[in-house]
C-alpha cells in the first residue's frame, strides 16, 4: 500500500483557491472540476446534461411549485395572515392561472422568466403542468394564457356560465371540443362508452383549444355532434372553457390521440385504432415497456418449439 504524501502547508493558498495537485495523481485539481470540463458532458449520475435542458427543467419545477400552492379566489381570504399575498397565486374554480399573474411572481422574476420560457418548458415531456390560450387571444401577450398542474383535480362546484347555450349556426362554434384524461383513465372512459360528469360535479369540463398537453385527448366535432346529438348542450364558461351536462356517446369522438409518439391515434371516428399500451396503464402512466425474465422465458420456449420443429422436419425430409 503506498504512503500518503501530504503537501506542505507553504503551498496552500492562506487566501483560498484550488489545492496543488495530488501528489499520487497529477495533473489533477484537487477541488473543484477539471480544466476540461466542458459546457455539455456527463453529470455525476452519468446521465448527458446541457445548460439549455437544465435551464427548462428548473423553470418547469419553478412553475409546478408555485401552482401546487396556488389556491382559488374564493378561499384566498381564508389563507395564513402571517403569509404576504404575494406568496400564492390565485386559480379559477377549475385550477387554471393566468400565466401574466404567474410572470410577476418574485419566484419567476428572479429566473427572469418570459412567456417564451413557459411555453418551451410546457412543450417538454416532463412537464407537469399543462398551458393553453384562450379563444380569441393574442397569442402574443402573458394575459392570453392559463396554466393549470397536471392531474389537479378540478373542483366539483358547479363552472360559472357565459352567454347562451351554443349552436351548430354559433359565429363563436370551436371547430373541436377536447375532453383531457389520463392513460390510466381512458380505458376506463372506452369501456364505459361515453364521457359522463364526475360524481358530485353538474358539468363534463372540455377545452376549446386547437391543441392538448394532456395524456390522451378526446376530440369531439362539435357541428357533427349537435346534428346527430341535438340533446346535449354546450355552452362557454367564464374561464374560457367548455362544459356540457349530458353524456358524450363514443359515437360522437371524432379522433382520441395519445400525447407520447408511441401512442398516437387511439380511436378514429368511433372506431378503436389501437389500445394504452399496458405499461401505460400504471400509476402516473410513464412507464416504459420491460424486457423481463417471463418475457425472456417465453422466448426461449418459443425458440425451443421452432428448434424442435425444424429438426422434426429434418428427419422427415431425410
């Protein structure tokens, strides 16, 4: 075993910095990372980094932090006196936040965060939060988007109402109603062969967006489905949404899309395309596919039958 060679006092700097190099290894520092170490490599869990990625993902848990504490304006008053107001944000009755109120909180003017960095941090994968625009909005301006917590369970009092029940003849119709549900839900909602309200809630909610950040989407034609449905109604919500209190049959889903690329199209028109796949089905539904010993075992079971055929056709042939 070789002895430790320590280095002498005179040489470490009283002022601070990096010690001299090891004398058993050289050449490297003795604190700190090596001169090599470039912008993009490898972190200490082995996994590829960069500083763009990273910078997404801490403005992703920045965002997610502050909309697991926010709470809706009719309970803001019953919040910690002790607490600054500043300190929370406010959602409407179905947990959404205005993404202009979110930009002025102190925790995203410190990162300096701007609207281009919710929307890229919301296009990610691991986004746990969903953002969407309103009808009608500037696609431009903070004010036109609404930011909600995935899986945030929407309250169940009844949604406050705007204007009159739509119709097919409507100047304001969406062309798409979108019902957002989970990989773990869907299967549930197929099997049950309609989208029915949640127990205890007055209204089935929908997004009037042209797209979803959500697991699966439900698509549903709305002037098709007031033709062939004219029992249900639909009619705007004061947060920009869509609601209806009746059951949407699976008759009317014109497409159900998966968000994940190996999903896709579930459903067209009706008609079942494909299933979630199984390891979907789990909690939290990100999964991935495993290459386990049954698996395996299974393989080598059928490899063995092919092996034992071709042989038996060997000898017939011979």
């Amino acid at each position: 075993m070789a002895a430790a060679v320590l280095n002498p006092l005179s040489t470490i700097n009283p002022n601070g910095g990096i010690l001299p190099a090891s004398a058993l290894t050289q050449h490297v520092p003795r604190h700190g990372r090596s001169r090599g170490m470039s912008m993009k490599g490898k972190s200490a869990k082995g996994r590829n980094y960069s500083i763009v990625e990273d910078s997404d993902v801490t403005v992703a848990k920045a965002i997610s932090f502050l909309l697991k504490r926010a709470v809706k304006a009719d309970e803001a008053g019953s919040v910690d006196e002790e607490n600054d107001e500043n300190d929370y944000l406010i959602a409407d009755a179905e947990g959404w936040v205005s993404v202009a109120d979110l930009l002025q909180h102190p925790n995203m003017t410190e990162l300096l965060v701007n609207l281009e960095d919710v929307q890229q941090a919301a296009a990610s994968t691991r986004a746990r939060f969903a953002l969407r625009q309103k009808p009608d909005t500037d696609a431009e301006r903070a004010d036109s988007y609404q930011v909600r917590q995935n899986g945030k369970r929407t309250s169940l009092q009844a949604p406050v109402l705007e204007g009159t029940p739509l119709t097919k003849d409507s100047a304001n119709l969406p062309e798409y109603a979108v019902y957002e549900t989970t990989y773990q839900a869907y299967p549930l909602i197929l099997a049950f062969g309609s989208i029915k309200r949640a127990d205890g809630a007055t209204h089935s909610p929908f997004s009037a967006a042209n797209a979803t950040d959500a697991d699966v989407g439900i698509w549903v034609h709305l002037r098709t489905a007031m033709k062939q449905a004219p029992e249900i109604t639909w009619q705007f919500t004061t947060t920009g949404g869509l609601v209806t209190s009746e059951a949407v049959p699976r008759c009317l889903w014109k497409k159900v899309v998966g968000r994940r690329q190996d999903v896709g199209l579930l459903l067209e028109d009706g008609e079942v395309r494909k299933e979630v796949p199984t390891y979907l089905r789990g909690k939290g539904g990100k999964g991935k596919a495993k290459r386990g010993k049954g698996m395996l075992r299974q393989e080598g079971q059928e490899g063995r039958v092919a092996s034992e055929s071709s042989d038996s056709n060997n000898e017939e042939e011979m």
